[in-house]
C-alpha cells in the first residue's frame, strides 16, 4: 500500500524516477522496485519520503497558481492600456468577442453579457457573423483578464 502511495506522490510531484533518485539520493532501481511492488521502503522511510514529495506537490501548486496569476494581470495591464480612455467607462465584468462577417471584416464586440446573441449582434450592426469568438473575460476588481 505504501508503495502506491509513494508512485502516486512522486507522479503528482511531477518527479520522474530518475529526478526522485537523484533529489533523495536513493538507488533509480529501488525506486523501481517499490513501483513496482517488488520491494516496500521501511514505514519510517515511506512516511518520510511522503512528507517530502506532498511538500513538493504544494510548492509547485503554489509555483503555478503565482505564474497563472502573473499571466491574468499582464493580460488585464494589456487590455486595460489597448482601450484607453474607455476603459474606465467599462462595467466591473467585460467579455471581449471577435467577430468575423461573410466579407471577411472583423470587428470587436465589448459586452457585460456572457455570451453574445443575435440580438447583441443587430444592435452591433452585425448581420451576418460567420465566426463569433470570445477571446477574454475582463475583472476589474480583481485586475485579472482570462485569455481564450
């Protein structure tokens, strides 16, 4: 049992057998065995190598969640700044569509909706869309933009 509970945390670590040999200075091929079941790590050895690869696991959470958020505020910086002035006259939550018509025009559709309708789009001078594309979602309270 332990051993499944090793090979599942050092999957969820993101650690290849060679990366956790080399991270816990322990043989590739006794690591290959308890994958395996060939062999089990002593319970104090298996607690301890647990503790490690969660450890690792909530790092590389935290590690990613900093990343996707640095991503939603650049990409919000970025929106913010391509509309200006008009920014600021935006309600609190926005979708950004992109539209593309028979004749190959392109326009850009800034709503509070969720999703666009055909009414949505009359009202816009849109009669025929071909391709009808969210490409963001706008927060300003909590300075995020979501890229599609």
């Amino acid at each position: 049992m332990k051993n499944v509970e090793i090979k599942e945390a050092r999957q969820l670590a993101g650690l290849t057998q060679k990366e956790m040999s080399e991270l816990f200075n322990v043989p590739r091929r006794t690591i290959e065995d308890w994958d395996r079941e060939i062999n089990t790590p002593p319970d104090w050895v298996a607690d301890l190598l647990l503790e490690k690869l969660r450890k690792i696991q909530k790092e590389k959470k935290m590690s990613l969640k900093k990343i996707v958020n640095a991503a939603r505020f650049a990409a919000f910086e970025e929106i913010r700044a391509a509309l200006g002035d008009k920014f600021k006259n935006l309600p609190e939550n926005f979708s950004i569509y992109k539209i593309s018509d028979f004749e190959k025009a392109e326009y850009m559709i800034i709503t509070h909706k969720t999703q666009l309708n055909s009414v949505t789009l009359k009202e816009a001078g849109i009669e025929n869309p071909v391709e009808v594309k969210k490409i963001a979602s706008v927060h300003k309270k909590t300075r995020q933009a979501f890229l599609y």
